[in-house]
C-alpha cells in the first residue's frame, strides 16, 4: 500500500461526499430542482471502479450519476451549474443532475430510463471493437435495471458477440422502495443470474474501495486482453433517500438499518485503512477536508455567478445543423 | 437506368459502404439470410460479417447498441424487419437517439438511418400492418424521411447514412418491387425537400410513400375527366418542406392529403395545419384528408381493403374538395 495513492483515493470519495450533501443544501434553498438522486453512501462504487480505467475508456452509468462524474475528473464547478441550469454547466443546462455528459472524460452520460442505457453501453464497446481498439467500456446501473429486458438483451448481445464491456450492477439493495428480493429472482447472487450468459461474474464488497478497484483491475485487464465482457455485482447501500423527494427511512426502511450500514461508510473504512497503517495522520485528513471544502464552495460560486442560458438556446443542440 | 425500389436501397447502402468504414449495418436477417425482403442482397458476401450483423431477435438492445456506437463516431444503418418492430425499439429512439445530442448540450451526435418497411402489404394482420410515421414525426430530435420511388430511395438514403442525425427511413413491402427510372452515377437528394411529381392547376394532392402512386394513379384517372391534378411529394416528412405545399396551395386553392395511418392525430392533420397556418387565405375550401380508418387492421381482405385508401376514395375526395362531388 502506497500513501499517495491511498490518500487520493480518499480525497476522490470526499469530494463526491461534500459534493453530494452540498447539492442536498443547494437543493433545499432552491438553487437546485427537479430530481436530484445522491451518490452518498455508494461513493467507493464510483471511486474504485473508476481507478481501475485509461482516461480513453468509456463510462456510461443511470442518473444516480454525479460520482462517476466527478471520479471521471471532471470539474465541479461545471457539474454544480449544470445542477443549478447554468449556460456554463456541462451540458450547458440542457441536461441537469440525470443526464451529465462529458465527452472529453469520456463519461457518455447519465441516463433516466431505467435499463435504457445499458444497450448503448453495448454500442461504446462494439465500436471500440470494431475498430480495433484496446479500450473498455464500464457500464453502471443499479439492480434495479437487471430484471430490465433491455439490460438482458444487452447481456446477451454483449456475450455473443464478445465486446470489451464491464457491467457493473451497483447493487444498493433497493430499487426505489422494493428491496431486491422483491424484485430479483436469484436475489442472493445476482452474479448467478449474469453466469448464465456466460459472462465472467464476480460480487465485491462495494464498501472497500480497495477491493473494488483490486476486482476491477484483474477484470479490466481481461476485458482489454480480448477476453469477452465480464460482470460485477457491487455490494453497497445507499445513505440518503432515493431522490431528495424520499426520506432516508421510513416505509421501507428503518433507521437502524440504515444506521448499521453507515458502520461501513466507504470513507471511514478507508481512513481506518489509512491509519492502520500509519499511512497518514489526523492532520491529513484536515487538510483534504480544508481542500475539498475549497473546492466544492468554488464550485457552488461559479454555479452561482454564472448566466442562464439566453432563450435562443433553446432551439440549439436538437439536430447538428451543417 | 430502370431499378425497383428494392435494387435501389440496395445500390445506395454499397455504394456508402464502400465510400466509408465506419458504416455498418445491422439487424435481424440482413446477412446470410440476404435481409427479410432482400434488400441487403450481397452485402455480407462483400463486406463481411464484420460490418453486417445479424442479430438475435432484440430490436430494443440492437437499436440501442448501434446508438452507442453512433455516440462512438461509427455511422450504422439499421434494419428493422418491420417497423412495428421498431415499437419494441421506441425506447431508444424516443429517449436515447432524438435526444442525447439535446441532453449533451451538443456534445454528442448520433449519425445513423434507421430503415425499414412501414404500412400495410397484403392481409398481415393487425400487428404487421400499421403507419407509424407520425409516432417517429412527433418526437424532435429525429429526421423521418419516406420516398415514394426508386429515384427518390436512393438519393435519399444515401443523404440519410451522410447526415449527422439519426434518420428514420420509411420504405413500403409493397414499394419494394416497383420499378423506375434511376440516374446513372453518383448522386444524392436532399432531405427536407418536396417534389413535385405531377403539375397540374385544379387540385393539390399531397402524398407520400405507398399512398403516392396511389395518387398518380387517381390523377391519371381525373384527367381523362379533365381535373387537373397537381402532386406534391413531401420525400421528407420531418422537415416537412411546407414551401413547395404552399406553392402548390396559390396555384390551386384547393387541397387532399392522401395518408395511409390513422385518422386520428395522423400525419395529414398536421400537414392541413401547417397549410392552414400559413396559406390560409389561399384556400377555396376546407382540406379533405383520405386516410385510413381508425381500427386496428383486419385480415380478411375485403375489411382490408376497407380500411386503406384507394383509388375511388381518392377520386371522390379531389371531386369533393373541388364541388363537383
């Protein structure tokens, strides 16, 4: 273990953390609407997966989507706009917290159509293939789009045809309100289910970002060598509520399990990694928190002092006009 | 030179394969099965299976795989068998490929044709039989282009794998085998722009695909009557080319739209508010819509027949619309 790299692990989980609760603030004071879905709880998912790639890989992911964003690297400060419907936002207000797109990172965007996005993730690897390529496409979506029929066609076609894509079902337990094994036949292994396409299928502790990235560097290693798609299933929980409309317990849940969860937050798992191994200090951890603070708040003022975008706009973007 | 409508898709979609790599086509039977109606006859033996796909029986997760692959740079062709198949697909054409470039704030483009066989042929049944094009013309983002002749076929699909946009390319089973005149070489034909494919001074016919030789034939019929009967064929019914209607409109004051979809919320409705909205003041009379019935399609062939437009339906119309009914 390494303490650069531990620590910028660290700091990728903390920016999504504060990022994430400073939307939840931003929301409650109007600067923010629509739905708004927090990554908090699932940020090691993001973060491990995410290590484990090339910047020329593709990530596609559903609209929980503003960790894979940032883990992709790009700027928060253009995500926080996009969030607050600002012409400087990524996708120049147009997109909003479900569909951040940033092509440079190759982050292919955010999708609110559950499962919808999973055939195009099948298309980002076809093409790779097709020309020759060595890169990978990493596609996330909860488990509540496997039981999706687009997400089985994917598999399939996926399979048949051999295509450098990773499928990563962040299994967050619930899908909305329904609890998996109310919604998942073999809800005990999902991984069984993917087997049965003939993907290489393997569960991961989706709490210990360690472990994640470790899986996924095995398993992106494959993929790229030509071996055909594999499948993770992720084992994580979400903290919050499944949008900002929906309390973090309540009918579905009590608070104690969310609370035992919260026993292995990501990020906490991680610091006690950290300091077990004498790999940092409390001073540190003040340091990225004092860091990330700083970045996030510049974020929000860029949000803030930024235009709307101006009506013309609003005909712009539907076709490519040559 | 003489082709049918079929040679004609055929020429268009070898002649850009060849042009471009990066075009490829895909779909259920469009490989050693030669395509459903033989429209990819040859490819897979030219180009290989590398760049035409045959696929498991999943248009919603190979539409959606030739979006992605679109957002990747490579320009697909896909081939639904039908287009009410496209219904299983409407997902990704409705929420991915109209609106990711939207979404993206313009990042992203999606350049591909999606094509294939709409309306009725011979007694398929309710689920083989329908004209979807004003479910594909309501949703911004995508272009729906629907010729009528050989000619037109393969100037336009060569137009729609060039563009930048998805395109949705309307054909006919029953357009398949027609024939016509074909110019020699390379050419294309712009989308977004209506022909006129007969002039004449009474009466404006609009009409697109199946329903325009239709059309031709009615007005064949009405000028041993001595009606004069102008045709205009949209080509493109999304840009729709209101101008060259419009033109046609000053000329004539009078109009009927020939469509073979379903009354309600059809097409022609919206052609009749884009002609009223502008041209209204040219008009002698209402619009008169031929369109066919509000059911779903039966089998037997004489409720069939019931349910299309034909010939004397047309003929009564344009009569109708000029008060001679």
């Amino acid at each position: 273990m390494e303490r650069t790299d531990l620590l910028h692990l660290y700091r990728q989980m903390l920016l999504i953390r504060r990022f994430e609760e400073k939307s939840a603030e931003m929301y409650a004071l109007a600067k923010i609407a629509g739905f708004l879905h927090l990554y908090i709880g699932e940020e090691a998912v993001a973060v491990g997966a995410i290590a484990a790639l090339r910047p020329d890989d593709y990530v596609i992911s559903a609209y929980r989507d503003h960790g894979y964003c940032l883990a992709r690297g790009s700027d928060p400060g253009r995500i926080m706009a996009e969030l607050f419907g600002k012409a400087t936002g990524l996708c120049k207000g147009k997109g909003g917290s479900m569909h951040l797109i940033d092509c440079e990172k190759r982050f292919m965007g955010g999708y609110a159509i559950v499962g919808g996005h999973i055939p195009l993730a099948t298309g980002l690897a076809f093409a790779t293939k097709y020309e020759q390529g060595d890169g990978v496409t990493v596609c996330f979506f909860g488990e509540g789009a496997f039981p999706s029929g687009q997400a089985h066609e994917a598999f399939n076609l996926a399979a048949l045809w051999k295509l450098p894509l990773i499928f990563m079902c962040e299994n967050n337990r619930y899908g909305m309100g329904t609890p998996v094994h109310r919604a998942v036949a073999l809800y005990s292994d999902i991984a069984e289910t993917a087997r049965s396409y003939g993907l290489p299928a393997e569960r991961v502790d989706g709490m210990d970002v360690l472990a994640v990235r470790s899986l996924m560097e095995q398993t992106v290693k494959r993929v790229r060598a030509g071996q055909g798609p594999a499948f993770v299933e992720a084992l994580t929980y979400r903290f919050m509520g499944h949008s900002m409309a929906d309390p973090s317990h309540g009918h579905y849940r009590t608070r104690e399990e969310v609370e035992e969860h919260r026993q292995r937050d990501p990020l906490v798992l991680l610091q006690r990694t950290i300091c077990d191994h004498d790999l940092g200090s409390d001073a540190d951890f003040k340091q990225l928190e004092h860091e990330v603070h700083e970045q996030v708040a510049a974020a929000v003022t860029f949000a803030e002092t930024s235009p709307f975008p101006e009506p013309s706009a609003l005909y712009e973007d539907v076709l490519v006009t040559e | 030179m003489l082709l049918s409508y079929r040679e004609a898709l055929n020429q268009a979609m070898r002649e850009e394969m060849r042009r471009d790599a990066r075009i490829f086509l895909i779909g259920e039977e469009v490989g050693y099965y030669q395509g459903a109606f033989k429209v990819s006859k040859g490819f897979v033996e030219e180009f290989g299976p590398q760049r035409v796909l045959d696929t498991p029986i999943t248009e919603a997760g190979f539409t959606g795989l030739a979006i992605g692959a679109a957002m990747a740079g490579l320009r697909p062709i896909v081939e639904l068998m039908t287009l009410n198949f496209g219904i299983l697909a409407m997902d990704q054409i409705v929420n991915n490929a109209a609106k990711i470039r939207y979404m993206s704030g313009g990042q992203i483009s999606v350049p591909m044709v999606i094509r294939g066989p709409g309306s009725a042929a011979h007694q398929l049944g309710a689920q083989h039989s329908q004209s979807l094009e004003a479910w594909f013309c309501h949703v911004p983002g995508i272009k729906v282009v629907a010729p009528s002749t050989p000619h037109d076929a393969k100037g336009l699909l060569k137009s729609a794998i060039r563009d930048q946009n998805p395109v949705l390319f309307i054909e006919a089973q029953l357009l398949y085998g027609t024939k016509g005149e074909v110019r020699d070489g390379e050419y294309t034909i712009p989308i977004g722009e209506a022909e006129v494919k007969r002039s004449g001074s009474d009466v404006t016919v609009v009409a697109y695909s199946k329903m325009l030789l239709l059309a031709m034939d009615a007005a064949e019929e009405l000028s041993r009557e001595g009606i004069d009967v102008e045709i205009i064929d949209p080509r493109t019914l999304w840009p729709l080319d209101v101008d060259t209607i419009v033109a046609s409109v000053r000329k004539t004051g009078r109009v009927v739209i020939v469509e073979e979809g379903w009354r309600f919320c059809g097409l022609g409705a919206q052609i009749a508010d884009s002609v009223y909205s502008v041209a209204f003041d040219y008009l002698d009379g209402p619009i008169i819509r031929v369109t066919g019935e509000d059911v779903p399609m039966p089998y037997s062939r004489k409720l069939e027949d019931a349910a299309i437009p034909d010939r004397p339906r047309v003929i009564e119309a344009v009569k109708q619309v000029l008060g001679r009914g």
